[in-house]
C-alpha cells in the first residue's frame, strides 16, 4: 500500500494531520484533506508543504457531513481519520461539541471509506481510551492493548473527551469486524513537537504553561509522550505493514509532572515555570511493545523537548506580551 497511493487524511490543518499530511507527501503519496475552513490561515501551511503543489488536494468538509466527506475519499485507498475536537477550554454542550463529531463523524468516515472500497483506515484514538481506570486490568498491571478504558466511570464524571474517544474507537472496529473493512487504531499519549499549524493546539499548551506559569494548577500526574513526528511514521506503518491489526499504543516516554519540571528547570533556567502542582494517583504505566515489534523507533524524550521549545522560542510563544490574558492550562489535562 505504499508509494503511489491516494489517501484521505481527515482533519488535514490540524497538530497531528499536518505532520502526517507532510510524511506522506514526501513518501509519495497522494494525499486527500478534509478541513472545515478552507481560508488561507487555515491551510496555506498545508500548501507549502514540499509536493503538495502536485500532491495535495484540499476538501472542505465537516465530520457530520456525510456528503462532503464521502467526496473527499472517493477515489482514496487509504483514510487516516485524525479529526477530533480536542478542546483548550471547559465544554459547555458536551454531545454537541464533542460526542457528535468523534461518535457520528467516524460513523461517517467508515461508511465512506467502505462506499470507496478504501483497503485499510487507519483511527488515531488516544491512551484516554486505555488507561482510565480499565476493567479488567489488575491494579499495577503494565497496561497494553487489552485495556480499555470504563467509559461509565468518565461519564460519571462528566469527562467527555475520554468518553468521545472510547466510543468512537470501539465503535470503529466493530465496524471493521461487521463490515470485513480493514480498520485498525493508534491510541497516542500526551503528543508534543514543533509545530507545523499557526495556533497553538491544546497538547503543546500543556508545555507552553509548564514553562510560562499562570494561575492554574497542574496535577502531578504520570504522562506518557509521543513527538508528533515519530506518531506520523508510526500512523504510516500501521497503514502500510499487512500484519498491523487492531489497536496500536503509541506512548513510548513515562514522566510525572514534576520530574518534567525539574528536567525543564534544569535546563530553561530563565522561564518561570509553574510552581503550583497538586498530587494525584499515577496510573500504571504502559506498553508500546506491539508497535515496536512492527518495527516502529522513536526519538529520546529529551529532544522532543528541546525541538519544541526551540520552535516555541522562535515563534515568540513564550514571551509575555503586555496586556496579554494570562497562560492558562488546558482544563482537560487536569481531567484526564
Ligand atoms: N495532541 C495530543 O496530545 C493527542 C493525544 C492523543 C490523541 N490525540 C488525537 O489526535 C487527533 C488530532 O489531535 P491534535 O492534537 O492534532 O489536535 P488539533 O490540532 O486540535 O486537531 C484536531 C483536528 O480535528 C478537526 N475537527 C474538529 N472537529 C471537527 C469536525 N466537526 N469536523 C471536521 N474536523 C474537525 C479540527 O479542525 P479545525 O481546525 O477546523 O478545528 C482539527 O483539524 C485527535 O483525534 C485527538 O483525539 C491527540
């Protein structure tokens, strides 16, 4: 499936898609993108991009717009569904901007991609639907792909980021298996990295606020990292290795908050850094042993620190600008 494919990468203008829209053009692909606004500050990233010229056509396109997603993989062999709301603030209508889209909009891609007869899509989950609180996974138990995360217990506790990602991975491969769609999933960790977009997204805020301080507090949980550029060759090696099936953790660095900040201290001594954590149970550490084993490598933590706050540097996001709101920390970190 490699090379002279043409593939859909949903959510094309985002952190993530972007680097994999770049992967896949500079390894030959052909590459279908779906955004909601088709403005140039929205994708003139995309368009510079090298081949894209030739390569890459952009779709505008809504997850609950069956139609115009349906037109974006027509022709494709290939999905990447990437697109989620990942929010940076409270949600005030949770199924609105949350369930709807994750739940109904990867029931539309399938549908699509099947209407296609596209020969694998790949699903980008997240670890949120491995590691919270899984049934069936003793306490202390390494977690791997067997886990899944109880989707009561965060609907209980209205955190619906977790639920929307739950839902929507489980649903996508019990499609797979009532369809006979070849359908298989990464579940990511916290994803960090230069930055391709021009906004900041939510999980590279997470950094941005370690460093710049502000009035809310961080608890002291244990993440698990991924640089954004090795989870793109870890998406393209589970699209295009035959035996790849199933879910796939990608979360290959465990770090709790405070350990993050002493490594960030220690060596970004001129930035504030936030003072003010809170403890929180760590949950089990986790296993990335199933995408290794398909011949997935990835880079030390420590320079994926070090390229994203060079990059953030560079484009001044981490200066205080006079009358500027202060940081905040993405609510959803604090949930998950
Ligand atoms: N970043 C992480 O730490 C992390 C970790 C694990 C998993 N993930 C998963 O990775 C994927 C990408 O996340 P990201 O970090 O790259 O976030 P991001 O930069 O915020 O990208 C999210 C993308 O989804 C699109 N989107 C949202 N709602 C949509 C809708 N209704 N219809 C069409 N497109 C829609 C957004 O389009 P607009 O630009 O138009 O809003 C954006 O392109 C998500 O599935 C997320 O759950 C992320």
């Amino acid at each position: 499936m490699a090379g002279s494919s043409t593939v859909c990468v949903t959510g094309a203008g985002g952190f993530i898609a972007s680097w994999l829209v770049k992967l896949l053009l500079s390894r030959g692909y052909t590459v279908h993108g779906t955004v909601r606004d088709l403005s140039e500050k929205k994708v003139a990233h995309l368009k510079g991009l090298e081949n894209a010229t030739e390569s890459l056509k952009i779709f505008k396109a809504d997850l609950l717009d069956y139609d115009a997603m349906a037109a974006a993989i027509a022709g494709c062999q290939g999905v990447f569904h990437v697109a989620t709301p990942v929010p940076s603030e409270e949600l005030t209508d949770p199924e609105l901007q949350m369930l709807a889209p994750a739940v109904t909009g990867t029931t539309n891609v399938l549908r699509a991609a099947t209407a296609a007869n596209v020969q694998r899509v790949v699903v980008v989950s997240s670890i949120v639907a491995v590691e919270i609180n899984p049934k069936d996974c003793p306490e202390g138990k390494i977690r791997d792909e067997g886990c899944w995360s109880d989707e009561e217990f965060c609907r209980n506790n209205n955190i619906w980021y977790p639920v929307a990602k739950i839902i929507s991975e489980e649903a996508a491969l019990e499609y797979g298996r009532q369809t006979g769609l070849d359908v298989v999933s990464v579940n990511p960790g916290l994803v960090f990295g230069p930055m391709l977009q021009p906004t900041v997204n939510a999980s590279n805020q997470f950094l941005v606020y370690l460093l710049k301080g502000g009035p809310d507090k961080v608890r002291n949980k244990l993440w698990h990292i991924v640089d954004v550029r090795d989870l793109a060759e870890a998406l393209l090696l589970v699209f295009e290795v035959p035996q790849a099936s199933g879910r796939h953790i990608c979360a290959p660095h465990v770090i709790c908050v405070r350990d993050l900040l002493d490594l960030l201290k220690r060596n970004y001594p001129d930035y504030p850094c936030i003072t003010n954590t809170c403890d929180r149970d760590h949950p089990a550490p986790m296993t990335s042993e199933k995408l290794k084993k398909l011949g997935w490598s990835c880079r030390p933590l420590e320079e994926t620190i070090a390229d994203t706050i060079k990059f953030c540097q560079l484009a001044r996001l981490l200066e205080d600008v006079v009358g500027e709101a202060p940081c905040r920390f993405p609510p959803i970190f604090n949930q998950i």
